[in-house]
C-alpha cells in the first residue's frame, strides 16, 4: 500500500497499481484509478475506479468500485458492486443514477435507482424511478413515504 502524507493533488489523470491511503484530501484534475483500495479524508475527481473506496466525501462524475463505505456521496452517476460488502451504505447519497447491488442509507436523492435485492433509507427516499432486479426485491423509507416521482 502506498502511504501519502498531506494531500494528493494533480493535474490529468493519475494511477496507482497498488492500494494508496492518503491521510488528507484526494483532489485531481481528471481520473482516478488504483489497482486496489482508496482511502481518504475527501475525494474530488472526474472518475474513480477502484477496488474499494473509503472517504468522508466523495465528488465525482462517475464511481467504478466493488465496495464503497462513505459518509457523503455526490455524484453524477454511482455504478457498484457492492457497498459495506454487497451494498451501499453511506449518509447521504445524491446521483443522477445509481446501480448496485443493495442499498443502505440515511437519505438518498437520485433521479434512477436500480437494485438487487433492497434499497433502504432511513428518514429520506426520494428519486424519479426505483427497480429492483428480482421478484422478491424491496425498497422502503423507514421514517417517511418513499417519494418516487415518475
């Protein structure tokens, strides 16, 4: 694993063939790709693509990752195997599309959402359309009415 003291910071895409953690922020002027795991305070790129992401922040334009453990996530779009081990889980989501596996979290905005087996939130479920791949699949608001507007 590559250690990174302070910020990384760069202009244009940037690659690691190994896991990087950086004990400050990620803000890079293009992609991001590493050949295992990313850990930092915040993440500020165009695209991520990785093994396993773990951040406070995530800003990107697209997120390409097996697992994804984050406190805020903005993004245009969030495509993922699994989050929190075969789901997303994080605070907040924001995305113009998100495709996963399962979904776990406080409150998620989105325009489409597209699941396996369940998307969960916790006070807010807002988003323009919510599938879920298999028969049995679920979604559900716990504390309000999900509020999926066509």
């Amino acid at each position: 694993m590559k250690e990174i003291n302070g910020d990384l910071i760069r202009d244009g895409d940037t690659e690691f063939d190994e896991s990087i953690r950086v004990s400050g922020d990620i803000r890079i002027d293009g992609d991001l790709t590493a050949a295992g795991n990313i850990h930092a305070v915040d993440i500020d790129v165009e695209d991520i693509d990785a093994e396993d992401i773990d951040a406070r922040d995530i800003d990107a334009l697209n997120i390409d990752a097996e697992d994804i453990d984050a406190e805020d996530i903005d993004a245009c779009d969030i495509d993922a195997e699994d989050i929190d081990g075969w789901d997303i889980d994080a605070l907040n989501i924001d995305a113009e599309d998100i495709d996963a596996q399962d979904i776990d979290a406080w409150n998620i905005d989105a325009g489409r959402i597209l699941f396996w087996s369940y998307c969960i939130a916790r006070t807010s479920l807002k988003c323009e359309s919510i599938e879920g791949r298999r028969d049995n699949s679920l979604y559900a608001c716990l504390d309000n009415e999900a509020e999926v507007q066509e």
